[in-house]
C-alpha cells in the first residue's frame, strides 16, 4: 500500500504523469508503470497508478494481501502487519518514512479491506493520519492475454497541513516504486513456490521447495 507524506519545492499542473515528472521513465525497475495524479474537490487528491505484471492474479494477490511483509519488500515501510481477518474483512497497518529533502515524517495508517478474489480488493481509513484515504487494487488479465494488469485507485486527504501538489509529488515519487515491488514480488519463483506451497499445491520435480518469507 502507499503511504503518504507531502513536501516537494516544484509545482505540477493539475494532471502529472510520473514518468513525465520524475525522469526516471528510462530505469528499468520502473518501466512500463504508469502513475498519474488529479486535484478532486475538497483539498482531496486523486491517484491511479498500473504495472504490467508477469504472473498470475493469483500471485499478485498473494503479493498485495502479505501485509505481515510488506515491511519486508515494499520501500519506506517501517513495519506493516495484520491485525483481524473474520473471512469477510481484513485489517491491517503500516507505518512508513516518507518525504522529501529537508521534510521527513512518519506516517501511519490502518486499514479495512474487503475484495472479491483474486479481482479486486477495497480499501479505507478505519484511523490514522488521513481525513481521506479510500480506494481500490484491481487485478485484471493484460491484453496480450499472458501477463496481468495491477491497477491502485486512490482517494488521499492529509489530516496535517499539505498542499495538494506536495501530496501530488510524493505520490509519483512512492506508488511507482510500490508497483514495483508488488511486480518483483509477485514474479519471484521463490514466492510463487511459496504461495503454492501454502495452498497445497506440490512443486513439479526438480523445483526446489523455498524456504517461508520471514515475518
């Protein structure tokens, strides 16, 4: 998940792409994501960000529901985990360094979330440092039918004082490299023996059993 913070010293339009923005279009981690952010009413700012991924949605649920590693994977997080799970709906937390030169805060977040699996899965604020933090992860088969498209939607209000282009930028700046983590975590052929593992599915000889994701 993305956690926000807001400080940048430039200003954007109100449509930025981040690839545009970052100049970091050409570093091959973060090729192929797209992130884009909207100024909505009432100070909220919108985001939307997507990555091609090569694994099932499967997998990529796997990936976006490992909240107790997120920690582990997902850059900025200082620790993450799970708190109830009632087999309609999820909770969990993360706390997370964000910021941008001379600015540095610590930010924290729980969580409800709610899906249909392994499709979509809904997410809002139950408490933390937002008025607004509300969205969605969508996990769709790609166009060249192989791969799959992960796409986050986003809703994002500060509960402290940041003007929307400072949370515009640091959004560009931290859900590419989230896209990416999900993506490297999802294609790992580590994970996916381990996720398979987990559901009982048996490696096919000559695959070595992995060893399980620390907590």
């Amino acid at each position: 998940m993305a956690l926000v913070a807001m400080l940048c010293l430039l200003t954007f339009s109100p449509l930025d792409s981040w690839a545009a923005v970052s100049g970091k279009n050409d570093e091959a981690e973060f090729k192929g994501i797209s992130v884009q952010t909207t100024d909505l009413d009432d100070g909220i700012t919108g985001v939307t960000g997507s990555v091609y991924i090569a694994a099932s949605p499967k997998h990529i649920w796997a990936a976006i529901t490992d909240y107790n590693n997120h920690k582990h994977f997902v850059p900025k997080l200082i620790d993450s985990g799970l708190i109830s799970d009632n087999g309609r709906e999820q909770v969990m937390f993360e706390r997370g360094k964000t910021g941008i030169l001379l600015f540095r805060k610590t930010v924290y977040i729980k969580l409800s979330l709610q899906g249909e699996y392994p499709k979509r899965l809904d997410f809002h604020q139950l408490e933390g440092d937002f008025k607004v933090y509300e969205g969605e992860w969508l996990i769709d088969k790609a166009p060249d039918g192989k791969g799959t498209m992960l796409t986050f939607n986003a809703k994002i209000k500060p509960d402290f004082f940041a003007p929307p282009m400072f949370v515009r930028k640091v959004q560009q700046n931290d859900l590419p490299m989230v896209l990416a983590a999900m993506k490297k975590r999802a294609e790992s052929s580590i994970y996916a023996l381990h996720f398979a593992e987990t559901v009982g599915i048996k490696p096919k000889p000559g695959q070595q059993t992995p060893q399980p994701v620390a907590d």
